[in-house]
C-alpha cells in the first residue's frame, strides 16, 4: 500500500463545517487503497489568537510558555479532524508532536526537527488507522514543548512524507502556486509545474503559500511535493526536480514579503572589524540579517543599513542601545514601514536586463527604493509599505505574468 502525507493548512480547518468536508476528502483517499498519515494546522487564525491573547498578559511572554500556548492550537485541530473521522465510520487517532517524539532542537518559535520516531504512526498505520498529526509542534530531548516557526506545519508535513518515502500533499485555500500571490497580483497565472529551486527562492522571499523550509527538505529528500486547494477538483501544481535552464523563463515570478524591517547605523568607525562584531552580536543573538548595504562617506566613517524580522525588533533595539559606542555609531534609527518586492527568475542567470527593466518600470510609477540585493536568480527591492501592489502589478504585466492586462 502506498503511504500518502497529506496536510490541510488553517484556513481549511477553520470552521467545524470545513472540518468535516476535509474529513470526506480523506476518506476518500484512504478508499483508495492508501494508507493516509494527515497534518494539520490550527484553525483559522487561532495562532494568531494565542499570540493576542499572550501580547494582553504581558509585553515580552516567555518562549518556552509561548510555546506551551501556541501547541494548544493544533491540538484542538487534531482531536476535531479525528472525530469527524470517526464519524464517517474510519478507524483514526490523533498524535501531538511530543506523542510521535518529533524531537527539535530548543529553539522556541524557531526549532528545527532533528528526527522523528516512527514506530508509532506504523504501528496505527498497521491496526488500519488514519493518522491525524499536529503540524508546527515538536518536543526536545528533555521533553519541552517546541514549535518550528509561523507556517510551521508544512516542514512537519514534509518531514514525515521524507521519513515515511512518502509523496506530500499540501491543500490549502488556493489551487497552487502562482506567478505572484493572487490577493496581490489579479490574474496572475498558476504554475502546471515548478522546480524545488524556484520555489524555495519564492517560499524564502515571502510567498506564504509554503513555509521556505519545507521546501528545503523536500528538495533533499526528493520528496515529490503537491500543492492544491482542499475539497477542489481543480488540478495544483506539481513540485519537483531542478531549474531546466535551457527550458528557464526569465521571470517565474514576484514575492512580497511584509515581516522585516530596515535598521541604519550611522558613522560607524570603518573598520572591517567593527562590521564584522556587529553582524557577530546580531547572529549570537538569533536575528537573521537579510540586505544589507554599506556605505564609506567622504569623511571616512561608515553608514549600514540591514534588515531583520519584524519579530527580533526589541532583540535588537537591546544590543544596538549597549553596542552602539563601541562601534562608533553616532546616531541609529528604526524604519518598521518597508516591504519586501522580490523577482525570481532562472533565466536572469543567463539573460542580463532583468533589473534595469525593473527599475525603469518602479521610476515610471515613481516608487521610492531604499534598498537592492540581488543573487543569481532574484533580485529584491525594499520599498515603502504602501507602494507593493503597485510595484506588483507594473511588474507582474510587463514581465507577462498574468493571464491579461487589466
Ligand atoms: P494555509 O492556511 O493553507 O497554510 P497560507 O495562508 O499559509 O495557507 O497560504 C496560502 C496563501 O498564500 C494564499 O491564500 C495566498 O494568498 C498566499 N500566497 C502568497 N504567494 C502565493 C503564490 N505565489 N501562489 C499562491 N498563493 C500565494
Ligand atoms: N498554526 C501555525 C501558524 O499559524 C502553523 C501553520 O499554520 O503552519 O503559523
Ligand atoms: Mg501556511
């Protein structure tokens, strides 16, 4: 018997109605002769709920509580799909991530799975049962609850389908991967068929629509990944291999990221050294630096500006305030209002114009750039919130990303 992974993302579950229709879609496939191991998110906005609810006790929650909170969402999940299992007459049982030792590392909100034990989902699989697993959760070694960062529940997802040699189903509440978020760019095209590389560079840019690490580990273990809408007879896209690059369009497509925010040092002494201590303290203390840019003014001293996740912002503010004289800064300011527009495109390996039509295009709808970074298949510009549809969609119909101009 073939061992499917399927997972059913937040909005799928969210309402008890949406519960039971994912409960008749499962059914179905465990009808066709597979064995189903499902995961499954919290539902809805429950996450963010817990946070709220987190954010009205205290300003600054402890991570190991946090955690503790943020388990309880997929749990409710689990215990529902279940039930609603067992109602349509299907042998089923829910496991939490510390029932199935999926054992992280102990990173609270940012763990990552080190192994997961699978003789219990055999043995289930073996009385017959359908597996209903809580994504996004995980348990240390010494038995503390763990979760794996926002939209955790796919890498979950993913995982499992690698350690089972499993093909992974993602339903969700589009029916695939698009050039550009569709809630963004209308009529934007959906994508048949894209390469692991294309979209981890999409997924890591912000397109929510899968979390970056998941892909990551798809593309390691050679899981075949699916992505498609749940309940929907609507054909996703189909995730596997690498970049054909004689087959490569220029464009694949734009993502957009909301969560970082941009930090300025001004008139550091211009040393390598002190760049260097700085990008030290901020990785010693978890914050994961994305553009940067550096700058020598005319007298010899140095500006830098970066970017960091929104969520390290009072990490960081606490090691610039102790810091910044030991690196010279004169003066250091915050801009929390900055989104991310990034294009990906395998062809720009090969094909040079990509950015100098880009910024030709932001100019003429005169949209202000702070920041440019660029490897060899994207290139990102930081804007002002406010200006990414715009950016969006010049780009998106001029690089023949949506089905027709408006
Ligand atoms: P789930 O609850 O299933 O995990 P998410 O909200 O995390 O769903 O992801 C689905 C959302 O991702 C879509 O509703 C869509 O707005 C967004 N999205 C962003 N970029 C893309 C893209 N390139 N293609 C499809 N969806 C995208
Ligand atoms: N419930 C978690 C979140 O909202 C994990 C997930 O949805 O994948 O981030
Ligand atoms: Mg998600």
């Amino acid at each position: 018997m073939n061992i499917i992974v399927q997972k059913y993302g937040g909005s799928s579950v969210g309402t008890t109605e949406k519960i039971k229709r994912v409960a008749e879609e499962i059914k179905k496939s465990k009808e066709e002769s597979n064995e189903i191991v499902v995961i499954v998110s919290a539902m809805g906005d429950t996450t963010d709920e817990l946070l709220e609810l987190a954010g009205a006790v205290t300003n600054k929650p402890d991570s190991r509580e946090l955690d503790m909170l943020l388990n309880t969402g997929e749990q409710v999940s689990i215990a529902l799909l279940t039930m609603a299992l067992q109602d349509l007459g299907c042998k089923a049982v829910s496991l939490t991530g510390a029932q199935l030792h999926l054992e992280t590392t102990s990173s609270h909100q940012k763990a990552r799975i080190k192994d997961i034990d699978l003789s219990r989902i055999k043995k289930e699989l073996n009385q017959g049962r359908i597996v209903v697993v809580a994504g996004f959760q995980g348990v240390t070694d010494d038995e503390e609850y763990t979760t794996l960062g926002r939209g955790g529940s796919d890498t979950s997802a993913v995982a499992l389908a690698a350690k089972l040699d499993a093909r992974c189903e993602i339903y969700t509440d589009v029916e695939g991967i698009y050039t550009c978020d569709p809630r963004l760019l209308p009529g934007a095209k959906k994508l048949n068929h894209t390469s692991y590389e294309e979209l981890i560079e999409m997924a890591s840019l912000g397109a929510e629509v899968i979390h970056p690490r998941a892909v990551e580990l798809a593309q390691k273990y050679q899981v075949p990944l699916y992505i498609a809408e749940s309940c929907s007879k609507a054909e996703g896209t189909i995730i596997n291999g690498n970049i054909d690059y004689l087959e490569a369009s220029l464009v694949t497509g734009i993502a957009v990221n909301r969560d970082d925010i941009q930090i300025t040092l001004r008139d550091l002494e211009a040393d390598s050294y002190i760049l260097a201590e700085v990008f030290n303290s901020l990785a010693e203390a978890e914050i994961n630096v994305d553009m940067i840019s550096q700058l020598l003014d005319k007298s010899g001293r140095m500006n830098l500006s970066f970017t960091i996740p929104e969520m390290d912002i009072e990490k960081a503010r606490e090691l610039i305030a102790f810091y910044r004289k030991d690196w010279g800064v004169s003066d250091w300011w915050i801009r929390s209002e900055v989104v991310k527009v990034s294009v990906v495109g395998p062809g720009m390996r090969t094909q040079p114009g990509v950015a100098a039509k880009v910024f030709k295009l932001l100019a003429q709808s005169e949209i202000p750039i702070l920041m440019v970074t660029t490897s060899e298949i994207k290139i990102s510009w930081l804007v002002p919130a406010g200006y990414e549809e715009e950016a969006v969609k010049v780009i998106g119909y001029n690089f023949g990303l949506t089905l027709e101009k408006d």
